[in-house]
C-alpha cells in the first residue's frame, strides 16, 4: 500500500497533462513530420517528454525528497530533457542536431551519478564472496559507460507507437521487484513512478499514438532507468546483479548489440538512424505495428521473468 499513492499521484499528473501538451505542441506546431524511415503519415505531437519528466520529477520530491536518485535525476535527466527537446526542434525542421555535442552532454549527464554516490564500485563471484573493488577512475568509467548505453538504448527502440514506453514500463516493473526482494525502499519507489509515468503515457501513445515522447522523453526515461538500476540491482555489486539487470532491461540491450552488429557488417556508421532495429525487422516480414509492440512486450516480459528467476535462485 505503500506505493500505491506515488503511483497514482505520478499516473494522474501525466495522464491530465498529456493533452494540454499535445493541444501546445500542436499550436506551436512542435510536430513529428512524416519521413521515409519513419511510419507514421501525419504529423504528431512531440512534446510527450515534457510531461513524463515532470510527472517523474515533481512526484520524486513529494515522495523521495532531495535523495541521490532525485538529485541525479533532477540534475542529469534535466540536462538531457533540454537537449533531447533541441535535438527535437531540429527534427521539426528537417534538420539533424550534430552528433558530437550531443554525445559530450550525455556523457557529462551520465557522470551526475557518481557526485552523489551512485556508482559501480566493484564486483563479486556469483556467490556474492571474494568482492574486488576497483580502483575510482574504473569505477567511473564502468558507471559512466553503463548510464550512457542504457540511456541511448533506450532511444534507440523508440521507433513505433508505444515501444520504448512499453519497455521501460516492463523493465522498471522488474526493478521494482527487485528492490522490494532486497529491501530497498527508496529505488522501489523510484520504480513505482517511473512505471506510473509510462502507464500513463502509454494510453496516448500505443498505437494509433496521438503523442511522441520524442528524443526527449526517450533519453529521460533511458536516464532515469539506468540511474535506478545503479540505485537498486547494481548496488550489491556482485555478478548476479548485472546479469539480473542486463535481462531487466534486456530488450533495448540486446536490440542495440544486433543493430550494432549489423551496421558493422554493412560497414555502416553507427551514430546514424536507419531500419536494422528489431522492430524495423519484425514489420518488414509483415507483422503489423501493434503485433510488433507485442510480441517485443512478449520478449521483454520473458527477460525480465528470467532476471527475477536468476535473482531468487543465486541471491
């Protein structure tokens, strides 16, 4: 009963204030256009992520305070929201924000963490014996690499009507099990509201979406995932604690690692969008956008059991 208010004081703040978004988004004509790559064929309002971070944000104060998580959050996911909704400026006017100060303020973000003590000190045997601590500019560049990926990753998969929500949903879910598991309130209630804002999202989002989080809410949400994960799972620092959160949010990981791949063989850069994503695949051999997001939802639940399986039988 605990969580139950932070969830519906988070779910309730974004599900009211999505469609005053979408109506200024709209007026301001702050629109996704259609394009080759992308499948939709009208312009929608891109503005979502506006609304996620603060339904995220204002309910992490009321119910975490000034906590490490809330701090970070507060202070990186900030950061990335605004250069998120610049980058998504650009795209309005079919224009691309360049790479390279994009990728320098993500990793200054994706270091936030570690200011406030949220940091991959070292790691275990999977009998959670022998820790071996790394050295502190290790342990800042595993943190730092870890925050980075999960937050790109993330926006990677955010490619058809309620994917990336969906996902981040499901793997937040899993966290917050964990956390309960371990005992660990405060990254538990951090999960309950990142899965409130997403639920809520998602009723606008899935398909036929009326509203886009754009790169903006996709980098925000990828941020505030990583950040609790390095809060919950990651904490104890042992070898289970990275498989379980590798398959916690195992679908925007392994996706990335395919992409990658391929972009490689095709001798392709790899900071440039295209359609080798998973879900790119699955629609071109004919499945439909909400079979899609489905059957992707199906992979990500099965991750995610797998993780909560792992977690119970080596803890």
């Amino acid at each position: 009963m605990f969580y139950l208010l932070p969830f519906i004081v988070a779910f309730g703040t974004v599900y009211a204030l999505v469609p005053v978004m979408k109506d200024a988004a709209i007026k301001i004509k702050f629109v996704d256009q259609p394009s080759k790559r992308k499948i939709h064929h009208s312009p929608i309002p891109l503005m979502g992520g506006v609304i996620i971070y603060v339904g995220c944000i204002c309910s992490m104060l009321i119910f975490d305070g000034l906590s490490t998580r809330t701090l970070s959050l507060l202070i990186g996911g900030t950061t990335l929201l605004l250069v998120g909704l610049l980058d998504d400026w650009y795209k309005t006017k079919g224009l691309d924000f360049p790479v390279m100060p994009r990728i320098i303020i993500y990793l200054l973000a994706s270091s936030i963490p570690i200011f406030f003590g949220l940091k991959i000190e070292g790691i275990t045997n999977l009998t959670g014996e022998g820790m071996i601590f790394f050295p502190n500019w290790i342990g800042w560049i595993v943190t730092i690499t870890w925050v980075f990926c999960i937050t790109n990753m993330v926006n990677f998969i955010d490619g058809v009507d309620g994917l990336a929500t969906g996902i981040v949903t499901i793997s937040a879910s899993t966290l917050f099990v964990v956390s309960i598991l371990i005992d660990q309130q405060g990254s538990a209630t951090m999960a309950i509201i990142i899965v409130a804002c997403c639920l809520a999202f998602l009723a606008y989002n899935f398909y036929p979406a009326k509203i886009f989080m754009g790169d903006a809410g996709a980098i925000f949400l990828g941020y505030a995932l990583a950040i609790l994960s390095l809060d919950g799972a990651l904490k104890s620092a042992t070898m289970v604690s990275i498989i379980v959160s590798v398959f916690a949010i195992g679908v925007p990981i392994f996706d990335t690692i395919f992409v990658l791949i391929r972009r490689l063989i095709q001798n392709k850069g790899l900071h440039k969008a295209d359609n080798l994503h998973t879900h790119h695949s699955l629609m071109k051999w004919g499945l439909t956008q909400i079979q899609t997001v489905s059957f992707l939802y199906l992979i990500g639940v099965v991750f995610s059991l797998m993780s909560i399986i792992i977690f119970l039988v080596f803890k």
